[in-house]
C-alpha cells in the first residue's frame, strides 16, 4: 500500500499535561466537518473514559488543513480537564489506544496517556473489550457515530474496533527512567 501524505486530511492537535508529562493527541477530520467538531468528538470521548485516567490537563489545541504543513492555535472547546488524581510519575507512560480500519484499509487511533495503573484489561490481556467497560463501549459507539470526524489518513470513516488496548509505552518508560 504506498503511503499517503501526513497532511492527506485536516488535524486537530490537543496538547494536554498528565502525571507530570506534556503530551499530545491527534484526531483527523474529514471534509464535511471543522476543527470545532472535532473538539467536541474528542470531548466526548474523553468524557465517556474519564474515570479511567489520571488528571489530564488540557494545555492547548492546534489545527492544521489539509494539504497544508502548519498549524495554527484554536481555542479548546471542551473541558479543561478530565480523570482524577495527581497519579505517580510512571502512569505517564501507561497508555489506551483505540483502534481501527478505513474501508481503505488505513489504520487509524487515538491513544490518550495517564491511564490508571489497575486499569490493565480483563483477564491482564492488556485490552478492555466493549463488552467488559460500559465506558470503553460508549466511547466507541462516539468514535463510529458520523462519518466525517475521527476519520483515518485517507480520509474515509473507519470502523473503530470495539476494545481498546492498554499499555506502557516503551518510549515514555525509557524517558522516565
């Protein structure tokens, strides 16, 4: 499959700081949508797995067209901040990832960092299924809801599968240490 341009579709880029580590998340948006609905995809996502994270402090948001290389600041629309708790230094690196596939055959995500340490999966198979977390469920059911926010590099709606997976990432566990 040739690769398609970054810039392929347009981007909303929301900057947020959690567990003492700044990190970002990226949601695609096609072209019958605005950076605005994606802000309000995204928050409510993030709304459905709050419960699930560490405090998450929303820091910023950027927006890039597409075909264009720049970003450009936008004002965040959601809600300034989302989970509870300070946490430890370490659960900066623990991660969920939602996950899915373009009738392309793209692969799209969303991964959100700060997640809560005894949030590993049921059975410690390091995924949450729709079917074990109401929250995970309705996030996804968000996530599939229209076809023109959360899109994938070719710009086509994914079908977003129903689990997320969970984890540690290697290169924030590295960072840490």
């Amino acid at each position: 499959m040739a690769p398609i341009p970054s810039n392929n579709t347009a981007v909303l880029f929301v900057d947020y700081d959690t567990c003492g580590e700044s990190h970002t998340m990226q949601l695609r948006w096609g072209d019958g949508a605005t950076a605005s609905d994606a802000m309000t995809k995204l928050d409510a996502v993030l709304t459905e797995i709050t419960t699930m994270f560490r405090l998450i402090t929303i820091t910023g948001a950027r927006a890039r067209q597409a075909s264009v290389n720049i970003t450009l600041p936008v004002t965040w629309s959601g809600a300034a901040t989302y989970g509870s708790g300070a946490g430890t230094h370490d659960e900066s690196a623990k991660y969920l990832d939602f996950i899915g596939r373009s009738p392309g055959g793209r692969r799209v995500r969303l991964s959100v960092f700060g997640l809560i340490t005894a949030v590993d999966g049921s059975g410690h198979d390091y995924r949450i299924a729709s079917t074990d977390d109401a929250n995970v469920a309705a996030a996804v059911i968000e996530l599939n809801a229209d076809a023109e926010t959360a899109v994938a590099i070719d710009g086509e709606k994914p079908i977003w599968y129903p689990f997320v997976d969970v984890g540690e990432n290697a290169y924030w566990r590295n960072r840490i240490r």
